[in-house]
C-alpha cells in the first residue's frame, strides 16, 4: 500500500494530483485485502484500469486507488467455426488484439490500438470503426464489492448500450472486473461498415507500395491487413499514445430518435444552409451503431468540425486535436481544470447552434465532477464507500 501517489503516470492524458492510498493487485485475494483496509479505514474507492478514460482532479483522490492487474489468457473451441477466449481483465488490450489477430480469430480486429486494459471491454462497451465489445463479449467475470463475492455475469445481465454498461451506469462502483470471455470467429470477414475503412480501401495504396488489395489477401493475411488499416488510420488521426497525450475521443456521439434527428436537419438547414443539411443526412446512413437500435447516430466530430469549426480550440494547456476534434490533447502542461472548461465551453457552443448537450466520455473523478459528464438518471458520480 503507497501513500500520496501522483496518479498523472497513470493516465493516457497525464493529468490528476495524489491518491491518499494507492495500490496494485494481481488476484482476488489481494483484492479483497485491499477492500478490507479501505473498509477499515472508511476511504473511498476507486478502481484505475489502463487510466485510457479518466480525468483525475488537480487536487487527486482523498481515498484509495486500486489497480486491478489479473492476467491470463484462456481457450476453448466452439464448434468448428468458433472458439471462447477468456481475457484477465488486466491484460493489455491492444496486446490482446494482436494476439488474436495472429491466431486468424475475428471480432476484434476493429479495435485495434485503443489503450488501455481489457477490462474496459466490458465497463465501456469499448467500439470503434463499425465494432463493438458487446457483439463478441459472451461473458464477465466480476467481484461484487456490495456481497464480497464473484459470479459470472453472461451478455444480457451486461446491460449494453453504446459505449455503456451496468458497470458504468447504474451500477458503477459495484463491481470489478476479474476477467472477460469472448466468442470470436474462425473465419470471418471484414468489416468496412466505416466510412474510413471504405475511404481507405479504395486508395490506390491501401498499406504500402506493391500492396495486394484487401479483397485479394484472405484468411489471416486479410484480417491483419484490417489491423494494420485500422492502426494507420488512428495514428493519421493523432491518436498514438506514444506521441500524444489524450483520452482518445473525449465526446460521446449523439443517439437521437427520427423526430430529433428531424429537427436538428430543419435547425441546421435554416442556420447553415440547406447543403449542411443534406451532407448531414448522407453521412448517417453509413455511421449506425450496433447497440443503438432504433436510435440514430449523429457524430459529433462532424458537428464539432464540419459544422462549428472547433479544430484547435483550447484552454490553458488542453487543446481539441487538429487532427480529430474529438480527442482532446495535454499539450504539455494541461489541468483537469483546463479540459473541463474546454469540455463545458464546447458543451455550450453545441448547444447554442444546434439544441444538443454533448456528453463526456473519459469519467471526471474528483470534486468538479458533479457539473459535467454522463447524463443518466441512473448514473451515480459518488464513489461508493465500503
């Protein structure tokens, strides 16, 4: 147990003051211990995975932080065509991915790149470039904070919905992750549901000079040919860890009903024009999410950029990407209190020019939290006490 750990190393935007405690675990039985002594000494928790989706406050946690590290790789067959991968939740997911991809199993290819660990598979309903988590996910196991017990919860009992779960709604701090069992296929094929993937596949040179075209290169080879895209892409995009500071996206997509999404067209045709309106229109039919049924998908990087023109714009040390307005960057010297008046000063242009309230997705963690982020009747800010 360490005392008075900068929690900034511990985050992919490098932002966040000391937590009081701060520890790691390798299994359940440390877990517990951990809980125990957080119990005992009446602290808060919070549960630290890959650091990918947080923001820390510049005062830190004034309680215990608890970094859960379980490992493993497990398989089994299923049936000819499909085989169960059981993940520890502190496996490093892009590692995971690869290792997959190397074993020529598809569902998680799409992924590529994303930080972070494997247990946010499940908390986030982790999605990018036309996949989701919740489409391979079969299974997770998790430790109830409430009882002091594990169970196996199975896909339903998760709660999906884009970029969603229990884990992160309703019943947010309950539960910790042990480990997430998926069911990937043996002989997929691509998905270029994306409109970057389409773009980028019907480029002269999809990879590199002499490169076959994807529809040429199948089994394996074309299934790494779609993780080598989609890290290209990302990185096109600004979005190397290793380069840059950043939470990834940083702004949730909109989810509208017909009649919304009816009404933003008319809002946006009377105040930008009716060529807006129209290129709006086209560019929802190739976005719907898997886990939004019925629901229409509005992205925000096209209302931020295309529309509002908010490349570039920051405060302090937090900047929107020039690259991909969704990411917001630590140019160096960033604040929490820096991203989270960027974030609530494009909240409040989005709003003023088209009626919509953007949402955050890295969780704000810390005592200006309660203004901003997920707003879900269900979603409780509070860390739980034990």
């Amino acid at each position: 147990m360490l005392e008075n750990m900068v929690l900034a190393p511990y985050t992919t935007l490098r932002i966040g003051g000391r937590a009081r405690y701060f520890t790691e675990v390798a299994n359940e039985e440390e877990l517990r211990e951990s809980l125990n002594f957080a119990k005992g000494n009446n602290l808060p928790v919070f549960i630290l995975g890959g650091g990918s989706n947080v923001l820390f406050a510049d005062v830190g946690f004034n309680g215990l932080v608890v970094r859960p590290l379980f490992k493993g790789l497990e398989t089994s067959e299923v049936g000819p065509h499909y085989v169960q991968v059981r993940v520890g939740a502190g496996e490093v997911l892009d590692e995971v991915i690869a290792w997959t991809v190397e074993n020529g199993w598809w569902g998680m290819e799409n992924l590529s790149f994303i930080p972070g660990l494997s247990g946010a598979l499940a908390i986030q309903n982790v999605g990018a470039y036309g996949q989701e988590a919740s489409e391979v996910i079969e299974s997770v196991e998790v430790f109830d904070m409430v009882n002091g017990k594990s169970q196996m919860l199975n896909r339903d009992e998760c709660g999906f919905t884009y970029r969603h779960s229990r884990f992160n709604t309703y019943d947010k701090g309950r539960f910790v992750i042990l480990s997430v069992t998926l069911k990937l296929k043996k002989d997929g094929k691509p998905n270029l549901t994306y409109k970057d993937l389409q773009e980028y596949f019907n480029s002269p040179v999809p990879l590199k000079a002499g490169s076959p075209s994807l529809m040429h290169k199948r089994g394996r080879g074309e299934l790494l040919q779609m993780r080598q895209a989609v890290i290209k892409i990302r990185k096109d995009k600004g979005q190397d860890p290793d380069k840059v500071w950043t939470a990834g996206s940083f702004f949730s997509n909109f989810r509208l009903t017909q009649k919304e999404f009816a009404s933003l067209l008319e809002r946006i045709k009377k105040d930008f024009g009716e060529e807006k309106s129209v290129e709006l229109q086209t560019l929802v039919n190739k976005v719907k999410a898997p886990s939004d049924e019925g629901r229409i998908k509005v992205p925000a990087a096209w209302i931020l950029d295309q529309l509002l023109n908010l490349k570039g714009m920051q405060v302090g040390g937090a900047r929107l990407s020039e690259r991909q307005v969704l990411n917001v960057i630590n140019v160096g010297s960033a604040t929490a209190k820096d991203c989270i008046e960027l974030f609530e000063k494009v909240r409040s242009l989005v709003y003023q020019k088209t009626g919509l309230t953007l949402v955050s997705e890295p969780e704000f963690v810390g005592p200006d939290s309660d203004s901003v982020g997920i707003e879900d009747p269900r979603f409780d800010k509070s860390n739980r006490e034990f």
